[in-house]
C-alpha cells in the first residue's frame, strides 16, 4: 500500500468504487480507495439495485441519467461486461387525483432534462404489467428506462476502470483513526499503515458515523431494515413471453420486479424498524438483519390484492439488510461542514440507481470546486446544527413509511417536530399560525380562520389561496407583522473586513456607516454562489461599529464555510454566527413607519431612516437593530431582536399596533410578495448553474472594481453570452401555479424551465421565474408553461410587475 495519495476514499460500496472511478475520469489518477473488507460487503452487496430515471428534482434526474448511461457503457464493455437489465420499464402506481397530478408535473421537469416518462391510466398499467388488479386504481407513471443491475460486477467494474486508470484499491484494511495537519491534510491511519492525503472521502455506508467520529464531525445519517424476498418460479411470468415492468405501489407500500422466472419483492410496512443506532458489531459484515416477515404482513396483504398470483407463489429467500436514509431522504454528496479538505458521499438509500451520478458530481465538486449541476438538494451543508441522528432516525422511519408517496407542495410532516422554536412559536400558535419548516426552524406559513381549518394538499391552488389573499391585502392597504425565524446572520469584525467583502462580493459594498445594501457572491467559475445582505452598524456606547452578513436561513452552513475558506492568513476578519442567538420581526405596509415610531424612541421619519438604513434602537424595552429593507416591496423593516427579548419586542408591537390595524401574515404571503417585486430566492432561482447576467442581476456587478472572486471566470462568461435568461411570466390561468422545473415551451419546443411560480394577489397575476433561451426572453414574448402536465398560455414581462418604480418601498 502506498503512503502517500491525492485523494482517499474510504468504503469500498457503490458510492466509493463510484467516487474513485469519476476522480480518475476527471483526471486526477493519484488516487486510492479503502475498504475494511470486501468491495460490497455493506449494504451493496443485499441491494434490490434498481435503477429509474425518477426523482422529484431536475437534478436528480440529471444525475440518475448519468448514472444509466454509464452502466450501458459498463453492459457493453467487452473485456468486463456487466450484468444490467436495461429497459424493462417501471410503473408507478397511483390512486389518487394528487398523486396523479405529481406523476404529470413529473413528466414535464423531466422532459426538460431530456428524459421521457409516461403518464397512463388504468387500463395501460394493466395491459403493461399483466400481473396487476385494476381495483383502486387510477394510473400510473411509465418509466421506459428503469432497470435492475448486478450490484457486485458494477462495483468491480467501477475499481477495475479506476485501476486501469492508475488508482489503487486497498481491500481487507480498516481504518482506525484520522489525523488532520495544519496544512489541512490528512493522515489516514490503518492497520497497514498510515496515508497522507490532500482529500479524504467518507464513502461509509452504514459505517460513515464511525469514520466521521474520527474526524470529529456526526453525520445525520441512520438505517432502517430493508426485507424483500424472492418468490419461486411463476409461471403467468413465462406465459407473458417478455421481462415484466417492475412496479412501485404507494397504495400498498411495495416493489416489485421479475428475478430470473421469479418475483423479488420488497417491503416499506408501517411497522419498520431503524437499526445500528447504538453501534454496529465489528464483524457485521456481507451479513444480513434476522428475518420479521411478521411486520410485513400488512404490505402483503395489499401486495396479494394488486397481484393476485402471489397467493399462489411460494417464498424462496427472504433478504432483511440496513439501508441508509437522511433527514430528507437524499443523500449526502458533497463538502462536510466546518471541515476542510473533507468531503463524503452518504445516505445513499437508493445507492445502486444513482450512486453512478453521485460518484460523478462529487468527483466535479473535489476537482473544480463546483459541479455542472446546482447540487444543493444533495449537498451535506442543507442541514445545520439540529441534525442530529436522533432527528434523523425519526425522519428516517416517516420517510420509510411514505416511501413511495412524494411531498407535495407546502407539505411538510410531522416527524421530529418542533425541532427548533423560538419564545413567539407557541404565541403565534395560539393566533392560529399553521407552521413550516426552514432548516429545522418552526416559521409561520399563514394564519388559519378558525381552529380546525386543514389545508387541502396538492399542485392546485386550494382554501389557503384566500387566507393568503387576506393577509396581502392587509399589509398592502395598513401594516402586517411577521416573524422570520433562523435567519442567517453572521457578525463581521476586524480591521480588514470591508476589503474582505469588497472581495468577496461582485458588486459594490455599502461603506458608509448606517447604510444596507445587497450583494452577490461567485464561485471560481463565475456562476452565483450566494446573496446577502451587508449592514454596516454603527458604533454605540455599548458596542463598536460592526458589520451584518444576513442571508437564507438554509444558507447557515454553506455561507459561513465560504467565508471562512477564503480569509487569507494575514487577514484580520472574525466571523461569529447570531443566527441562534437573534430573530427578526418584519414590519410591513404604509402603516409600518407609524407603528415603528410608537413602539421606537427616535427620529424614524423617511429623512432620518431612509430606505436601507439600519440604526440600533429600542422595541419598547426591547433591544433591536433595526433595517430599513423589504422583501414584501411595501415600506418595511426588518427587527433584529434579541432572543431573550423576542416576547418584549412582539408585545410592544401588538400594543403600538392597534391603533393602526396591525394584522398577521405568514411566509406564503411573503413568497406570493416577493415574486411581484422581482425579487428572488436562493437555491430556487438563484443557482450555481448560471451567472448574475444570465439572472438579470448585472446591476449589481460591478466589473470595473479591483479584483473578486470569479472576476476572470465572469468576464469569460460575458463574452461567450449567455447560455439562458431568466424572465417573468404571467400565465393566463387561476386555477394552479407554476411548480419549480416545469417545463416552458416555445415554438413547440421545450426552451427553459420554471424555478418559482405563485399568484400575485395585488397585481392579479400568475406569476413564475424561468430561465429560457435567449431568443424567448424579450417581454410580449409568447410562450406556455406545462401547469400539473398541461400546457398553458404565458407572456413574458418585465420584471417587478407590481410597483416597478420602487416608490412604495422609500415612501
């Protein structure tokens, strides 16, 4: 074994023979993988190995079309073909009008990835899988492309190229413990010897915490028990003269797919069961759980009615093995936060299907710093603090048990909530807050009429279009109030702090003291890598000057690991986080100056506190700082509150409010606003897929400024032009939105995709983002949108329909 390697992938599965095989393809071949035992021997080797197209984002399309086309190339290798049932197609069962709806928007992001999937009735799933009852059952979605593949020739074949390409692969040598250096290089210590490294990969399976408590990080990964069993030979499968469709039924929790002249068939019951919680035996290895076809026999019995010949078809082999789930269910591919040189690819629960793409946009992310594809739906940072693998297993069995069943819009379920809170959480409870979540904080979503309102699920607007309506109108014609909980606030101080952001930022960065102002920050290629908002505060008796970094509350990780790789040594900047300590109140509507200055001492008159001022006061007794900025495009600020003092400050507000009308409104109402206003949403419409011309920020990059990050790569990127643009549209429709990755048609062509899409209640229109070709970003441009499937009549707009002149906003 050698002693020294570039980068070191640890587990030899699918996600490390799939990481090693793509770092070579990227070209970095001075690199090794190792394995405690055999290649597979983890969760791999027991794995049912499926592979669809299916995802529920376009880039988890991307990646499983990734993930095909190279185990075609694998089946077709020559010299080590593997064994890869390509094209047997898949059905997605359905019996419900939502579900239904879900499979057409489906199809639609799909085809805008190039993909082509299916929706059929009732009638088709049966003439396409003879096997199956149409009792119950409305539809399906068809899958020409789905599959299964030989799990341990994949992974062979993957190290095999990797070999041949110049890596290593170590099997039979567990690693023991981790070293970091100064210079943030590893050592990786096994019991044949220690591996110095640049990089080191967590590739472990249902063993990544135990490498991760080597370098002192925990993952929110758990497992659950998996069972499936393979039947006997049936012989209506011989009598249908070609390989059967494999089937995911939601109704009934199951999989199926055709296994040599067989079934094998596997289980998602209610009554599952997480494992491996309090440690893993040593010796668990190429082993399986203890048989418990008792806790399945629900899901059979449902099983038994869709296919009637499994009451006639005897077990053969029952398999009951761990798999691994996150929080969300996606996996975990990407940097580890707070750590440098650290990366891992885990809580792969569909690892065979897609670990082909994973492996490769890990293998991008370590090499260039960033993948081809926006890849926050898998990136570790998505989660901060509060997950924990106690959260994790929760969510891990909610998950199981819904497997098949998607969320929906605005759904968001009950497993491991409230998580996190804040002193106003039960207050606004009592007011009727129905609540989301946004990385694990409770935010309030709407206020609901009467205490057993319930919000119809699904893709069209429904009894909360109104209440939303409601509130809008109140904050457009008086003043509203809203918390936002787990906003991302960093506090910046130091000598060089403003050449630091100046840097940092492709725009200009508010100087003046007292002043606000929104910047953009770039990766190494150009494209946009996050926003914040820049407060320079004053000095005060009790504090020095100081400056605010606030962004996405999702963002908490990801920002605070980009700010702090890029601090030079002989810079003087300290980051420290508030974002726990501190929450905002927002106060909103032409009302809002008015309730500030009898809740406030001080001058708050529009020539004492302009639009983007920020100022430290007093909410009645409450400390505060207070911004004058606006997501709502109404006069508004923002309250930055002490959490200990949240109550105090909510208090004074309601009092000073009454004499004006003070109502509440929820985060559905600040997400309807905020589209009116052209104003847009991290990891929704701002992506690292595109630049800041190609999102219609160029305003706010200044190219003539001293050098930024991404300065070079941008200035590229502007002389090629852009790729896509992003536009407004107004769709002439009412009755559903326009869902993120819908697919946007010109001239009988797909030509863009939505990011975002929700009515404007006071300008009346259906709004949505999109990025289109160029050619079709010209406002009057006519163009549709695929609404739930169908294709609806749009126009392009200019930006900011409501108020485009800002004058509501500096009122």
């Amino acid at each position: 074994m050698r002693d020294q390697a570039r980068v070191v992938v640890i587990g030899g599965g699918i996600a490390g023979c799939s990481a090693l095989y793509h770092l070579t393809r990227e070209g970095w071949t001075d690199v090794m993988l190792i394995e405690r035992d055999e290649l597979t021997s983890g969760t791999t080797w027991h794995s049912a190995a499926q592979v669809t197209n299916f995802g529920m984002t376009q880039t988890m399309v991307g990646l499983k079309s990734h993930s095909i086309r190279l185990y075609q190339e694998l089946r077709d290798d020559p010299d080590y073909p593997v064994g890869y049932n390509y094209g047997d197609g898949g059905i997605r069962l359905a019996n419900s009008n939502v579900q239904m709806d879900g499979y057409r928007h489906f199809a639609s992001m799909a085809a805008g990835m190039g993909i082509e999937f299916e929706v059929i009735d009732a009638a088709e799933c049966a003439h396409r899988h003879p096997l199956i009852s149409t009792d119950n059952l409305l539809g399906g979605l068809w899958d020409p492309t789905d599959g299964h593949i030989d799990p341990a020739q994949l992974c062979q074949a993957l190290a095999r190229r990797a070999r041949l390409a110049g890596a290593e692969v170590n099997r039979h040598t567990p690693v023991t413990g981790l070293t970091q250096h100064p210079d943030d290089s590893w050592s990786v210590h096994t019991d044949k010897g220690d591996v110095r490294c640049e990089i080191v990969v967590n590739a472990g399976g249902y063993r990544c915490n135990e490498i991760g408590a080597m370098m002192g990080v925990s993952h929110p990964v758990a497992s659950m028990e998996h069972q499936y069993f393979l039947t006997e030979d049936i012989p209506a499968i011989a009598d249908v003269g070609h390989r059967i469709p494999l089937l995911r039924c939601p109704i009934s929790d199951y999989y199926a797919r055709q296994e040599k002249g067989g079934l094998l068939l596997g289980f998602y019951e209610q009554d599952c069961r997480t494992w491996g919680l309090d440690g893993i035996d040593p010796q668990f290895s190429n082993d399986l759980c203890p048989d418990d076809l008792d806790r399945v026999t629900d899901v059979l019995e449902g099983a038994f009615e869709r296919m009637p010949v499994l009451m006639e078809t005897g077990i053969r082999e029952v398999v009951n093995g761990p798999i691994t789930y996150t929080i969300d269910g996606a996996p975990l591919v990407g940097p580890i936060p707070g750590k440098r040189n650290a990366f891992c690819i885990i809580g792969l629960r569909a690892g065979l299907g897609e670990g082909g793409g994973h492996g490769w946009l890990l293998a991008q992310q370590i090499v260039h710093g960033e993948a081809e594809y926006d890849t926050w739906v898998i990136d570790p940072r998505r989660f901060a603090g509060h997950a924990t693998v106690e959260l994790t297993a929760l969510k891990a069995v909610e998950d199981y048990q819904n497997e098949f069943r998607f969320h929906l819009p605005h759904e968001h379920r009950p497993a491991g909530r409230p998580m996190k809170t804040t002193p106003l959480t039960a207050v606004l409870a009592a007011e009727g807050a129905a609540f989301a979540t946004v990385n694990g904080w409770e935010r309030a979503d709407y206020f609901k009429r009467a205490p057993e309102f319930q919000e119809t699920l699904g893709y069209t607007f429904n009894e909360v279009h109104e209440v939303i309506g409601t509130e809008i109108a109140a904050v457009a014609t008086g003043v509203g109030l809203t918390e936002v909980s787990g906003f991302n606030r960093f506090e910046l101080t130091g000598a060089d702090v403003a050449d630091f952001l100046d840097r940092m930022i492709c725009g200009t960065v508010p100087s003046k003291p007292g002043r606000v102002g929104l910047g953009y920050l770039l990766n190494h290629q150009g494209m946009l890598k996050g926003e914040a908002t820049i407060a320079n505060i004053p000095p005060s008796d009790s504090a020095p000057a100081k400056v605010w970094y606030g962004s996405a509350a999702a963002s908490e990780y990801h920002d605070m690991d980009w700010l702090l790789h890029h601090i030079r040594p002989d810079e003087d900047v300290q980051v420290r986080s508030l974002t726990n300590a501190q929450t905002i109140l927002v106060l909103a509507g032409p009302k809002a100056r008015d309730v500030l200055k009898a809740a406030a001492r001080g001058d708050w008159s529009r020539d004492a506190f302009p639009w983007l001022s920020v100022r430290e006061a007093h909410i009645g007794i409450a400390p505060a700082t207070v911004l004058g900025v606006s997501f709502s495009g109404e006069l508004a600020y923002e309250l930055h509150i002490p959490n200990e003092s949240l109550h105090a400050a909510y208090a004074a507000l309601r009092r000073a409010g009454e004499a004006y009308g003070l109502s509440l409104f929820g985060s559905r109402a600040v997400e309807s606003m905020r589209l009116e206003k052209g104003f847009l949403h991290w990891k929704a419409d701002i992506l690292t897929e595109f630049d800041p011309f190609e999102t219609g920020l160029d305003r706010f990059v200044k190219m003539q400024k001293g050098d930024f990050v991404g300065k070079d790569a941008l200035r590229k990127r502007i002389e090629a032009g852009p790729r896509k643009t992003m536009v407004t549209l107004a769709l002439d429709c009412d009755h559903a939105p326009a869902h993120g990755g819908a697919s946007v048609r010109g001239d009988g062509v797909i030509v863009g995709a939505v990011t975002s899409g929700d009515w404007g209640h006071r300008t009346g229109l259906n709004l949505a983002y999109a990025f289109v070709d160029p050619s079709f970003a010209e406002p009057h441009t006519r163009l549709s949108v695929d609404v739930i499937g169908k294709p609806i009549a749009a126009r392009v707009i200019r930006p900011s329909p409501y108020d485009p002149s800002f004058d509501r906003m500096r009122a």
